[in-house]
C-alpha cells in the first residue's frame, strides 16, 4: 500500500540546466496534480493530469515548465533553462477522480545555484 | 491577490487545551473547503474538509467551523496533544475547477507540554 513516491528528494542544479522531476502515483488513481510551493507559502497548482492527457495547464508559469504521464501512470516535470527562481518544493499528488481527496507525496526540494 | 488567507504564521498552544486556526477566503465561487497537515519533509496529508452546504463538519477532536457570510472558516482541536505540532494549511475549490486547490500560507502550531 504505498503512497505517493517522489524522486530525487532533493536536486540541486545550476542555472540554465534541465532538470526532471518523477512522480510515482497511488495505483489506480487516475488524477494526478503538481503543484510548486515556495518558501513560506502553500503550496501553488501548476497542473492536472486526468490519465494520459494534461486536462489542465494554467498554472504551468512559463513554456520552460512541460509535464508527462505517457501511460497514466507515472508523471514527470520537466523545467528547462532554470532559474533561481525555480527553486522550490515540487509537489505531487493522486487521487481516485478529482472529486475525491488528494493524497500528496513528500515533494522534491529544488534548488537552482 | 491571496484567495485564501491564513493571517496567523504560528500559534502556541498548551497540551490538552483548544487549539483554534483561523482562515479567511475573498472567492465567493468557493465551495469545498478543507484541512490539511504537514510534517516537515513529508507532503500535506489531508485532516478534514467540509462543503458550502454545511457550518459544521467534527471528525474525532477535529471540528471544522464555515461561516460562508463571513467567508471564514476555522478548525478546532481540543484536546491539543503533542503529535498535533506541525504546520497546518487550509484550502479551498470550487468554480468551474473543483480539483483545483487553492491554498493558505500555512499555521505553525505549537503544542507545549
């Protein structure tokens, strides 16, 4: 019975790198969400996967953030050029549907030097 | 603009005593609001939620309060225990994206023994 998996914890990456970030949902659940949260704030929705597709994007800041889930399964961030401004905890979650509760992994911390 | 306002960083609270953390929303088209905690370096895990349709949702020593005129909801511990340190953010969805969260700043709660 496991959570939401996340990986790599932390990722330090210098500026103008490329960086991915992996989620591992629950089994079964369907939706799957990232969101970025920055220092001494809550967490900020960047996107929502319904299966394989992305039925929702508009929290993406810029087009140097792209996200996956090719199977409908496992989903990954990818942020291109970055920034020291990118650096922030990434959050994802599952659920069932999105009508049901979110269950969050315990993030990926990123820092950009 | 904060859509959702959690105006206390931290709060103090005496073991077996009544923990209150307060929350404060401007978007009206908000309908389902809920709790979550979080540990550090551990994602939100979700504490209780409650719908627009209702004041009041308890949940063991957890009570979510809603005042919808006021746009304010509120959740009460009582008793306090030391497991119940951790920082607390309050969340909300509704409109025409219900599977997306808005969130608060985050409460640190502080239970002294």
């Amino acid at each position: 019975g496991a959570g939401v998996s996340q990986t790599p914890s932390n990722k330090v990456t210098e500026k103008g790198k490329y960086v991915e970030l992996r989620c591992d949902p629950i089994s079964g659940h369907t939706a799957l969400y990232w969101y970025r949260q920055s220092l001494g704030q809550g967490p900020e929705f960047l996107i929502y996967f319904q299966g394989t597709g992305a039925a929702d994007d508009s929290g993406l800041p810029n087009d140097r953030f792209f996200a996956v889930r090719p199977e409908g399964s496992v989903s990954t961030l990818k942020i291109q050029r970055t920034e020291r401004g990118d650096s922030a905890v990434y959050l994802c979650a599952s659920s069932l549907s999105p009508d049901y509760e979110q269950y969050f992994g315990p993030g990926t911390r990123l820092t950009v030097t | 603009d904060q859509q959702v306002k959690q105006n206390s960083p931290s709060l103090s609270v005496q073991e077996g005593r009544i923990s209150i953390l307060n929350c404060d929303y401007t978007n009206s088209m908000f309908d389902y609001f809920l709790w979550y905690k979080k540990y550090p370096a551990e994602g939100p895990t979700f504490l209780i939620s409650i719908s627009s349709i209702k004041d009041k949702n308890e949940d063991g020593r957890f009570t979510v309060f809603l005042n919808k005129s006021a746009k304010h909801l509120s959740l009460h511990i009582v008793p306090s225990q030391p497991g119940d340190s951790a920082v607390y953010f309050c969340a909300a969805s509704g409109g025409d994206s219900n599977y997306q969260l808005i969130w608060g700043a985050g409460t640190k709660l502080i239970i002294k023994p």
